[in-house]
C-alpha cells in the first residue's frame, strides 16, 4: 500500500510531488481537488492536500434549552471548518478528498508548514481524516527540490508534539476568549435595547487598549512652546544653515536676547570638524521587519505582505516566511543562493562581486529554533504582479546586502561664533556605499553636504531668523509599527498580529492609516477598563503566550494552562453579568455616534441639512438627513469602502469621499455626476465591442466621470478609459 503526504496547500503538493517523483507525477483529481501518485525509487506515494484549517473549533451542543447567546462557555468540539464557518464550504470537497485517498495508505507523513499552525492543521488530518495517532514529519524551510528530498529522506518518526500541543491549546483558548468575550458585549448592548455584533479576544482587548492609550496621549497633550534661531551663513565655498547651538529655547527673552547678540554680525568659523563612522549592513528579515519595511518602502500593509510573501513562498522563490529568526545559517548555502541569483539580470553583478568576497551575513539577535530568516532561494520567478514582485526584490536586495561591507560616512561639524553666540551645522554623506549599493533604492540616506569650511574662516551673516515652534504630540500607530509595540510587547503570534489589526478596522474600532482609535472604540475600552479591566490587559495576555512557549517546550501541559484560563474567564464574566445593563447603557452610546460620524458625508447643497450614508432596498446612497423635506441624493458604487473626507471639491465645491478598493489605491472622488472635472471634453463615437463583437461601446457616467463601455453589460463587461484630449 502506499504512503500519504500530507501538505497545507495544493500548491504545495504540486512542488513536493515534483521534487520527490521518480519520473512524472502523476496528476488526479477528485471534485476538483487535485493529488499526485508518484514512484519515489520503489516506494509508491501519494500526495494531498488540505487548504489550510479543515478543522475548527464550535460550541458542543449539551441540550439545554434557552434563546440567544450563553456564556461563559467552555463545551467545546473540533468540527469540519465548513460545519462552522458558511464561506468555508470549499473545505469540504478538499477533507471528503483526503478521506478517499487516506483509506489507500498504510503510512502517512505530514508536510505542512513546520509551525505551529502547520502542525496543528497536520495534526487534525490524521487524527480526524487518517484515523491515526501519530505520523512522520517533514521539516523544511523551502519548496526547493533540494530541500524537499532531504526532508522526507530525513523525517522523523513522530509529529512535532510540543507544537501541536501548544497550536491545539492556542485555538481553545482563542476561542474561549475570543467567543466569550464576544458574547458579552454583544449581550449587553442588546440588553440596552440596541442590536450590533461587538468583538473582543485574548488579543485584541489589549491591542485596541493600545491604541486608545496613544490616543488620550494625544488629546490630553499640551503644545509647549519653544523658539529656534536660524543663521544664513555665508563661507567662501558656499552658504549653509546653521541653527543656536541651545537648539530649542524655552523662554522667549532669551531667544530674543541671543537673536539680538547675533543680528547684523558676521561670524567666524570657530571649529570644522570631520568625523567618520561605519554603518553595519542591516540584519536579514524576519516577518515582522519584512512587514514594517515593505510599509516604509511600498505602503504596503502588514496582512497584504504576510499573504504575498506566503504566495511567493509556496511558489518556490523564497524562504518561509514566519520566522522570526534575523540568523541565516551557513546550511542554507549562500554561494549556490547567490550563483543561481546572479542568473537574474538585475542581480547579476551584485552577486558576482558578493561571490568573491568570503561570504558572513550580518546576523541580529532573534532566532528561531523551527526556520531561519526569509532569503531568495535563487530560483528565478516566472511571472509576479506587480506587488510581489516588489516584495520579492526587497527580499532579494536585503539577503544580498547582509553580506556586504559596512557603509562609510562622514559627518562635517561647523561651528560658527557670531558675536559670541555659537551656531552649529552639522551635514552627513555617504564616502563608501558599501552595503547600500546591493539594498538599492531601499537605503534611503539623508545626504546632507557642506560647504568646504577652515577655522578662523570669516564667515558672512546673510539673514537669521527666530521660529516659533511648539512640542507636539505623540504620533499615532501605523500598520506597521503597531504591529511592532505588538511583538515587543509579547502579545499575540508573528502570523496573527497583522490580522489582529485587520480586525479592529473590520469591526470599526480604528480608522485611518495612521491608525486613530474611532469613539466606538475608545469607548469600548474605556468601558471595559471601568467595569472589567482584566479583559484589556496586557500583562494577562502576556503571561498566557509565555505558558504557550512552555508548552510547546513541553515544561507544562495544554490542560492545565487551559484549566488556569477557564478560571480567569470565569471570575471575569461573573463580574461583567452584574453590570451588564451599565456597560451596555454606555456602549450604545459609543456605537450610535461612531456610525453617525462614519456615515456623514458633508453639507447638503440645497439645504442645511446634512449629506449622509444611507442603505435602502437597492444599496446605498447618500441622502440629505432633512428627508422628507430636502430629497437630495446622490449614487454611489455598490462595492468597495467608502470613507467619508472633510475635503470639498476644488471644482464644484460638493463634498470628497474616498473610495477604497482592495489591491489599489485609495481614490478621492467628488460625488457630484455633474461635476466639470468629470466631464469629456472630446467626441466619442459608438463603436462595436472589441470584447463580445455583439454589442456596442457606448458613453456611460460613473461617480469616477464618464467611460466607455459595452452596451450588453452585464453579460459583457468590457470597459475603456476616455484619453482626455
């Protein structure tokens, strides 16, 4: 009988079936599932796939009678996914396919990704589908032909227990808290007559806290003021900028008494000073500086790049990408990498020039035991959109670049005395680019040169200037570096912070790109800190991700940190229940004037009414709030999010919003149809579509203007841009 390889994705069956055939895989399919049957030497194998998670977690059902919601509740049972979850249904063809062919098996080996997701989905086909206790592992880190073979060549006899442990007890757990916590607030505001799904977890309780705290930070700041000093110096080789060597001065007189001291005297170069330092190479990616650089470098979010990355992972061109290790060890082979990078036209002469030097990567200090840190597996991609593409040349750039020399700088320090008051300018340069060459556009220096300046050198006083200035506030939390407070802080996983974050937008409790906390969400946490602060605090949650790590070093169990989590909840719900009416009293509140200020568009133009966001029988619209009275709306796109700006027209003065689409930029649009930035200034004649060849391209509007399109839509939906002449 043959053996049965486990993989997490299709994909991954097609790579590991490939790598390991002896000859040509070959092909099946059941509903639309693909599998492999192949030769490897004289062992007949068989390889499937899951398509992620076919198992999750759902409420046991015990009898009891009752209508809604009850919580706490802690009888739980793993269930197909698609049992649980209506859009996974999908899942189904793919489980009812690997019972088929597991029934064929008499050994079984799990391929999934070595993680803890990986082995807890690995787990779950066995245990569920395969009816077995225990399998062999595959342990690698790419889906190269090399590293496949020496996987399965060198599998160990038994699953990865301390992580399937720690991923099984990590799902209970999320669920106990994620359901219960749910459940409770989503009760209370219903107990308050009102009716809207709220959300909390282990996580994301702490996560909004966060970013509610940087926000009352912000409101309750106090601008303080202070005053700079600014001399136009002119040298016999150029003029610079020189600022008081006070920098900032926090009384008014005194910035006023220098000013004066140094208004309309020359100075005197009094110290030029040239100072050299090196710069090391940066460490190599772990995915939680993948993700915040490729929001620095492409504004990229941390979920898109995470999902890119897997993408660019199962298709064979990188390493696995949640990691967070900053080690590559030698194992991975950094010449043969390179060799089969310098294939590559854009790469070839940064490798060459890598490959003559003893090769030694500028590690950091993160590690982890199961994968190193991303690198390029030196394949070479076939076809990437646009976006991975970028993704991948980061990751490309950044291996090459650990194992370059250190960039050289200079820094030129001037100082010049005007009438016994001292001004400094200070500008860096790059002498030697060193690593920056091979990280390219990604090492954005400030370059900064002065002028060639000598001691004792007269220098002329041509203007200074005193600027008001005041401190300002902490700024808000990005994407990107939210998700980094979250891994300094120990709360959650590298792979679930970025979706963390997506859920707080998805539920309304943040907003924006620099992410400010909405009022439903700050009072969302402020309620809970009032009533029941155990459920937004870190520490908790904290402490629960250290036993995680312990069990998957097996120094305690899943039962017992499970049982430790049962009580907590327990303790903090029984609370909650007593004032239930209270908390829900308040969240009403935050909700109604969250979705207020979320669906106000701007002032109405025919009356003073205002212009909101309604939804009616055919979709939403944006309507004047003075209906009956004022029946002005307007159309707006059935899909993508809109977003109401406080920005008005330039052309019409009607109000912006801002159309946001998956995968594309956000687009500001005016809402007026008649708009003249909207209008087509040149002919258009009908002509027959390009597409279906039955119908005919017509003009047609849009909220984005006119464009031409296919008159038989929606059975063709062929459309063209309008070139403005």
């Amino acid at each position: 009988m043959p053996e049965l390889i486990i993989t997490e994705k299709p994909k991954a069956a097609q790579m590991i079936a490939s790598a390991l055939a002896t000859g040509k895989p070959e092909k099946k399919s059941n509903a639309g599932v693909p599998y492999y049957e192949i030769k490897h030497g004289s062992r007949k194998i068989i390889v499937g796939c899951a398509v992620g998670h076919l198992y999750g977690i759902g409420e046991k059902k015990d009898g009891k009678k009752g209508k809604g919601w009850r919580y706490p509740v802690f009888e739980i049972e793993w269930k197909p996914i698609y049992e649980i979850d209506r859009s996974a249904a999908y899942t189904k063809k793919y489980e009812a396919t690997l019972k088929q062919i597991s029934r064929e098996a008499d050994s079984f080996t799990v391929a999934t990704d070595y993680d803890i997701e990986g082995e807890t989905i690995g787990l779950n086909v066995i245990k569920f589908i395969c009816k077995q206790k225990d399998a062999r592992r595959m342990k690698f880190s790419t889906l190269t032909k090399g590293d496949l073979i020496k996987a399965y060549e060198n599998a160990s006899q038994h699953l990865d227990w301390g992580q399937a442990n720690a991923g099984i007890a990590r799902h209970e757990m999320d669920w106990y808290w994620g359901i219960n916590l749910s459940r409770a607030l989503t009760s209370a505001i219903k107990s308050a007559g009102f009716f809207k799904i709220l959300s909390s977890g282990r996580v994301q309780g702490p996560a909004l806290k966060i970013i509610v705290d940087r926000e009352k930070e912000i409101a309750a700041f106090k601008p303080e003021p202070f005053w700079m000093i600014e001399l136009k110096a002119g040298a016999k080789n150029g003029e610079f900028i020189a600022w008081h060597e006070k920098d900032k001065f926090w009384k008014k007189e005194d910035a006023d008494k220098a000013f004066q001291n140094a208004k309309g005297h020359d100075g005197t170069v009094k110290e030029a000073r040239k100072s050299e330092f090196r710069q090391a190479p940066p460490f190599p990616f772990d995915l939680t500086t993948l993700q915040t650089e490729a929001y620095r470098c492409f504004r990229i979010n941390p979920k898109t790049t995470l999902e890119i990355a897997q993408d660019i992972y199962t298709s064979g061109y990188i390493s696995y990408p949640r990691t967070s290790s900053q080690k590559l060890p030698p194992e991975i082979g950094y010449e043969k990498i390179l060799k089969n990078l310098s294939k590559q036209k854009e790469y070839a002469e940064l490798c060459r020039e890598l490959l003559k030097k003893e090769l030694k990567p500028n590690d950091g200090k993160k590690s982890d035991p199961a994968h190193p840190a991303i690198f390029p597996t030196g394949i070479a991609p076939k076809s990437l959109d646009p976006q991975k593409r970028k993704i991948y040349d980061l990751i490309a750039r950044r291996f090459m670049a650990t194992f370059a020399e250190h960039a050289l700088r200079e820094t030129v320090t001037i100082t010049v005395d005007v009438n016994s008051e001292q001004f400094v300018a200070k500008g860096t340069t790059t002498l030697e680019k060193g690593w920056q060459k091979f990280y390219g556009d990604y090492a954005k220096m400030k370059e900064e040169e002065l002028p060639k300046a000598e001691e004792n050198e007269h220098i002329k006083n041509n203007g200074i200037s005193i600027h008001d200035k005041e401190t300002q506030p902490p700024k808000r939390y990005t994407p990107a570096s939210i998700i980094r407070e979250l891994e300094k802080k120990n709360l959650g996983t590298k792979a679930t912070r970025s979706e963390i974050v997506d859920t707080l937008y998805r539920r309304g409790y943040v907003s924006g790109q620099a992410i400010e906390a909405t009022e439903l969400g700050i009072t969302t946490i402020q309620t809970l800190e009032k009533y029941c602060p155990e459920i937004t605090d870190p520490e908790l949650t904290r402490n629960f991700e250290i036993e995680m790590d312990e069990i998957q070093e097996k120094h305690t169990t899943g039962e017992k940190v499970l049982a430790k989590a049962r009580d907590v909840l327990e303790k903090i719900l029984t609370g909650f229940k007593k004032k239930e009416k209270e908390i829900g009293a308040e969240l009403v509140t935050a909700t109604k004037d969250s979705e207020e200020k979320a669906n106000t568009i701007g002032k109405c133009n025919l009356c003073s009414g205002t212009l909101m966001m309604k939804r009616g029988k055919f979709g939403r619209f944006i309507a004047c709030s003075s209906y009956p009275e004022c029946k002005n709306t307007f159309k707006v796109p059935s899909t993508g999010m809109i977003k109401p700006t406080e920005d008005v027209c330039g052309e019409c003065s009607f109000p912006m919003i801002l159309m946001i689409k998956k995968a594309k930029q956000p687009q500001p649009v005016c809402i007026n149809p008649g708009c003249p930035s909207k209008k087509v200034t040149q002919e258009i004649k009908e002509k027959p579509c390009p597409k279906c060849g039955e119908g005919t391209v017509v003009l047609k509007n849009s909220i984005y203007g006119g464009f031409l399109a296919c008159n038989k839509f929606p059975k063709c939906r062929y459309t063209e841009r309008i070139r403005q002449k």
